[in-house]
C-alpha cells in the first residue's frame, strides 16, 4: 500500500523485440494524502452565559462559534440540520449564527481538506 506523500510517474516503451526507448515520458506528479485535517470547536467563552463561561449552557440566542482547521482545509459548522460556512483567517476559523430559538443543538465542526478527507468534531 502506498504511503502518504508525493509520487513521480514515468513511462517508458518497450518494442516485441526487447528494445527500450531511450527516452522516458515528462514525470507525470501526484501527492497522496489520506489524512483527515485537524480542526477544534468551541462556543466563545463571552457568549456562554450563567454560572460557568464553558459549559456551552447559555441564554444567547446569537452565538458565535470558532475554532481551528489545518491548513488548506475548509470547515462547515453545523446546529442540527442548519449548516453554516464559517470564514477562515490564518487557520482560524469563526462565524456568528443567525437568531436561535430556545432548544437544545447538537453543534458540529466538519474540516474538509483538498484531498477530501474530512474531520468531524463536536
Ligand atoms: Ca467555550
Ligand atoms: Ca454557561
């Protein structure tokens, strides 16, 4: 099985006979990649109100979420079935959630790297 990094291809011919060309194909490159980005959650401490600042309970009904995410990837944040595209700055990501109503979401975090490997985190 072929490990995670860059490859080279190159083609040679061979006639009936046995005969190699002399020259090889240009290198044809590509990378793979079978490892699932990096990414965290967390509801802004600012925004959970009440008796802890972290235990994700609050009466704010406008959230905003971040997190981080390796580089290159994309996140999608998601509060049950609502998805929503968060802005990345320098790894960082964060995004500010439309008016709630009253209800308890389970929030999710999906990274997204080029390769299409994905990273999901609660
Ligand atoms: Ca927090
Ligand atoms: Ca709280």
């Amino acid at each position: 099985m072929l490990s995670d990094r860059s490859y080279q291809l190159v083609i040679r011919a061979k006639d009936r006979f046995g005969n190699w060309t002399n020259t090889s194909s240009n290198p044809f490159s590509w990378t793979l990649d079978t490892t699932a980005p990096t990414a965290s959650l967390d509801l802004v401490d600012s925004l959970d109100t009440g008796r802890s600042a972290t235990d994700n309970l609050t009466r704010k009904r406008a959230l905003q979420f971040q997190g981080t995410v390796g580089a290159g990837a994309h996140v999608q944040l998601w509060l049950n079935n609502l998805q929503l595209n968060p802005t990345i700055t320098n790894g960082t990501w964060q995004i500010t959630t439309p008016t709630l109503t009253s209800d308890t979401y389970q929030v999710k975090a999906v990274a997204t790297d080029v390769a299409g490997n994905t990273q999901e985190v609660v």
